[in-house]
C-alpha cells in the first residue's frame, strides 16, 4: 500500500499468477493493504494483517531471489532498507556476472539468456520476467548508489536530516550516485521545484566531499535577485566544508552548512 511497494507489488502478483497456472486447483484471494490510510470505512472490505495473508514463500526455493525478494516485503513495511541491503547483497554476489550477460544482449535475445541463467532447471525459481527491475536495481547499484550507499544508510546521515528537517533527494541518489538534500523552501520559480540551495555528499578520490550549492536556473530572475549576494556575479556557487573518509568528521563539519542553509532561508 506505499509508492516503494509498487515494483514489489507487480513481483508479487507475478509469482502467484505463476503458481496458479502451474497448480490449477489453487485459488488466490488479493488483499490491498493500505498502510497509509488506516482502517477501512468500507463495509465490503476486511481489514487483515499481514498473518492472515497466504504465505506462498514455501512454494519457492528457499534463499532464491525471489523467496529473499518476498522476505524482505514481509519484514520492511517501508520497503527501502531491506530492499537496498538486499541489493548490495546480491550485487556483491551476481553483479559481475550479470554484467557479462548484459554484455551479451546486443548479440542474443536477453529474456531467453536470462530465463536461462535464472532458471536454471528449477521450476521454483522465477524467470527473467519477473526479474527483470531488480536486475536494472543491481547494475544500477552497481553504478551509481554504491558510490555513497554507506552514507546514505549510516545512522549519522539519519540523525543529520530528521534534526535538521531536511528533504532527500532519491532522484540524485538512483541516477547519480550524489546524496542531495534541502528544505522545501529553496525551489526554483522556474525549474520543476528543483532545488536553489542545497547540500550535497559526493564521493571522490579523497573520500566523501560535503557541499552546499547555490544554483538558479539562467531565466529565473525573482531567484538570481533572492541569492545575488551568494552567487559571486554567477547563476551558481559551490561551498566545500570538508573531503573526508570519517563520517563522524563529515557530520560536524555539516554544521557548517546548516548555518549556511539557515542565512540562506533569510534570504528568500
């Protein structure tokens, strides 16, 4: 019943589609939780927990992706720590593999190459079908998230942005490997709400660099007038506070930036 179920979600529906058609007496009662709204005012509906649902995990082999995959569902309500643990795990363990076969796509048929590999004689086992978003999740880990997966899960990088009411931006963190974050306030009049002023962590070659970015889009001219005294003559002006492999280090040097946030929100 949440937005980072929805991939789980088709994954689930899938396997017990799959198990209906290959056993033909079985029948499958689908259950919306809605984990958000809380009980329902619907008469026609029940309102179960997660016990009363069929537990299908027994129908798959034991430690398969797909049975680690259902596990973590169970245990994550939120589907993001379990999930992304999950796929470091399976990075470390598949991702050069599957690197190789994504290397053989352009010469062969990729859904037969990965049925094969996946299946592997085991009808327990799902096919690429179903696995088709979480292999896109581990070579795009391997890309991209890995790069400050440690920050991104550490619990000073949790207390850091629940004391300081700060947003995370998911985008940045999937597509570039960059932790971005801000406060709602510091959106671009003309930029899809992207962010005029925000931190950022990246990792470089000397370990992870903190940052604080003033940016504005180039016809934006209500912000460029807001941030002039920031932006040095310039539509963008970039503060590094500290490059470093110690998180405790990184996170009182984010302090820094905090202050630098807060002269920034007087600003606007």
């Amino acid at each position: 019943g949440s937005n980072e179920h929805d991939l789980q979600c088709k994954t689930y529906k899938k396997a017990l589609m799959q198990l209906c058609k290959k056993n033909p007496d079985m029948k499958f009662v689908f259950v919306y939780l809605d984990v958000r709204g809380g009980t329902c005012s619907q008469e026609e509906f029940y309102n179960l927990s997660y016990d009363d649902i069929l537990d299908f995990k027994t129908e798959l082999k034991a430690d398969s992706i797909a049975w680690r995959l259902v596990d973590s569902l169970e245990k994550d309500v939120n589907g993001i720590e379990a999930d992304e643990k999950l796929i470091k795990e399976l990075n470390g363990a598949y991702g050069d593999e599957l690197e190789e076969y994504k290397k053989a796509f352009e010469r062969s048929n990729k859904k037969e190459i990965l049925d094969a590999w996946f299946k592997n004689c085991d009808a327990n086992v799902l096919t690429y079908a179903e696995y088709e978003g979480v292999v896109n999740d581990i070579l795009d880990f391997r890309k991209h998230k890995s790069k400050v997966f440690a920050v991104r899960h550490s619990a000073e990088f949790k207390d850091f942005i629940t004391r300081n009411d700060l947003n995370v931006s998911q985008t940045d963190y999937e597509t570039k490997g960059i932790l971005t974050f801000s406060r709602g306030c510091f959106c671009n009049e003309n930029d899809n709400g992207k962010w005029a002023v925000y931190g950022e962590i990246e990792q470089g070659k000397n370990g992870y660099a903190l940052k604080l970015i003033y940016w504005t889009n180039k016809g934006d001219a209500v912000m460029q007038k807001k941030l002039k005294s920031v932006l040095n003559g310039n539509n963008s002006h970039s503060k590094t506070y500290l490059t470093t492999t110690d998180l405790t280090e990184l996170f009182k040097a984010a302090d820094l930036l905090v202050k630098d946030l807060d002269a920034a929100e007087k600003l606007m």
